[in-house]
C-alpha cells in the first residue's frame, strides 16, 4: 500500500524518531512510504542513509499538492493540512484515516484502542494506541532486532567509538532532559567503578570531569541503529520520553525512564501505571520517582542481578505479542475490507 504519515517535531526528536522507525519499517515489509515533516535537519544524524520504500516531503505552509495514500497516519494528533485533508474525502476510495497516539501504560489505552472518530466530511479517522498488552496495539519492533541483539559484540561495538571496558567496571548510558538529580546519580554511580556514556544535549551540558570511581565520556549523535547498540552495550540505561524509553526495553538490560514532563503532575499518574505494570520491589520504585523529581533519592540502587532478571522477563513477556507495525497493517487491512 501507498502510505502518507505526517510528524511534527515538537522538541527533542522523539516524536520523529518514533515515525521514522515506523516509516522504516513499513518500508522494510514492501509498504510505499511518504513521510511529511515540518523539520528534516535530524534525519541528517538520526537516518543519514535513509531507508528503502520511504520519501521524505516538506510540510510547509505550502506543502506538495499530491493526492492521498491508500493509508494516511497522523501522528500524536498532528491534524495533516486542510487541503490534504480535503483531498482525502474526495478521494474513492478513501484513505484509511490513522492516529497514532502517545505511548501509555494506563487503562484507557485498551479502552480506546482501534475507536473510530467519525469527522464532518464523512470520514473516520481511527485511534491506535501503542501499549504493554495484548489489547493495544503493541509496540515497534523490527523483524531482525532480537537476532541482530543476541549477535551483538559489545567490545567490538564500543571499540569503534574508541572506548574500551575496564575490568570490573560497569557501563551506563545516560539519556535525559535537565534534571536536578543528576548529582545524586553521579554519586551513587561512584560507589563502583563505571564508565558512564553521555549523549548529546542536556546531560552532555550538565556534566564535567572524571571523579573517583566514575570514567564520563560524552557521544556524538548516533544514527538510530547505533543508538539501539549503545543500549545493548550498557548494563544500566537512563532513557527519557517514548523512543528510547521502548528500545531499552529490547534491549532487556535494567533502564530508569525519565518521562516527558508536564505542568499539570499528568506524567507522575503515567509513570506509575507503567511501574504497576512492570512490578518490581520499592527499590525500584523510589529510584524511579527520585529520578523524576517525585520523590527524595534512595540510598541504592537496586539488586542488579534482580532487576536485570525483571527486565528480560518483562521482555519476554512483550515478545509474545505482535508488533505494532504487523497490528497496524492488519487493522488497516481490515478497516479497507469494511
């Protein structure tokens, strides 16, 4: 099929790198892709090689006036412009109209999973929801990433970026937005030997030099593939918002998720909904809340073996259910039936 998703990127990349991996995959499978975005300057580091099936288009002010797609995905409540829009109802047939939301944990997302929203021009525009359960729609995974995961050599990997693993010493990769519990982290980090590896931006800014027991070094920006290898090469992974948040969960490695924060305390109810999910003892919990301004820092980190353990049975847990680009194809292929 012909697919049109439209992005914006709003701050921080995550809402593009979520459809660039969805573009890429529908590409991947044979799907015709169309990707309008309003900024494309992060698919320079993100995706520099592009992937095959999919085109990337100016949203603009004057977007191509080209004719709508067999499927069109609106991401996160986008609104495709209104002249797109238009060209959608007169179209026969129509489009299948998608919006894929945020990711949630909560118990609305299987309430509202795959409800259509009937629209003033006679269309239906469908909501899909990501999720952790079987009544959601699931989450992106590509058919080889578990394969490409289990032949992963890490010392090969970080030998290209020239680091190497010291013996004894534990690596963590640290992705965030500002957080003022950055301090606490790096302490509690320095009670072992670790070698912790910082991405661009806000925690790159916020850091300085090596202390006792902790090797910092900042990362350039990584494609998307070489992002998901750094998450393999690390035993503890600091995440934030939805991206990077759902590939350490592949990469089934202990992870602390930093989420998006909003001014109303909405995040707070999210990030518990998740950890409900997840489980895990109050060890876990209280570093979770401390590293989301929810709560005062905990005096450890919880037992590795333990949360490493949790982590792959949670993986499991979400590898028994299909993907979220398998679930889209069928439930647009049954939307075109009807």
């Amino acid at each position: 099929m012909r697919w049109d998703i439209f992005c914006r990127v709003i701050d921080n990349f995550g809402d593009l790198g979520v459809c660039w991996r969805l573009a890429a995959d529908l590409g991947a499978r044979g799907e015709g892709v169309r990707l309008w975005i309003d900024d494309a300057a992060p698919l320079a580091w993100m995706a520099p090689h592009g992937a095959p099936g999919v085109e990337v288009l100016p949203w603009t002010a004057h977007p191509p006036e080209l004719d709508p797609g067999d499927v069109v995905v609106e991401a996160f409540g986008c609104d495709p412009p209104a002249p797109f829009v238009h060209r959608m109802s007169a179209a026969k047939p129509a489009p299948v109209w998608i919006n894929l939301e945020y990711l949630s944990a909560e118990d609305y997302v299987e309430r509202s999973h795959g409800l259509p929203s009937p629209q003033r021009n006679g269309l239906s525009k469908w909501f899909f929801y990501p999720g952790f359960t079987p009544r959601t729609g699931g989450l992106l995974r590509e058919a080889a990433l578990m394969s490409l995961r289990l032949g992963f050599d890490r010392d090969g990997w970080l030998a290209t970026h020239g680091l190497t693993v010291r013996p004894k010493e534990r690596v963590v990769s640290l992705f965030c937005y500002a957080n003022p519990a950055l301090p606490d982290l790096l302490e509690t980090l320095a009670h072992e030997p670790t070698l912790l590896l910082v991405t661009p931006g806000a925690a790159q800014r916020a850091l300085g030099a090596d202390r006792d027991g902790l090797r910092v070094r900042g990362l350039p920006w990584l494609t998307q593939a070489d992002y998901d290898r750094l998450l393999w090469a690390c035993d503890l992974n600091f995440v934030r918002g939805e991206d990077s948040f759902v590939r350490s969960q592949w990469a089934g490695a202990p992870f602390v998720w930093q989420i998006y924060p909003q001014h109303d305390a909405v995040h707070a109810k999210k990030l518990d909904a998740f950890l409900d999910r997840f489980g895990g003892d109050e060890t876990l919990r209280a570093l979770w809340h401390a590293w989301n301004e929810l709560g005062p820092w905990p005096a450890a980190l919880p037992d590795r073996e333990a949360w490493g353990h949790a982590c792959r049975a949670w993986r499991e847990s979400l590898l028994a259910q299909e993907d979220l680009t398998t679930q889209l194809l069928g439930f647009v292929g049954s939307k075109k039936v009807e």
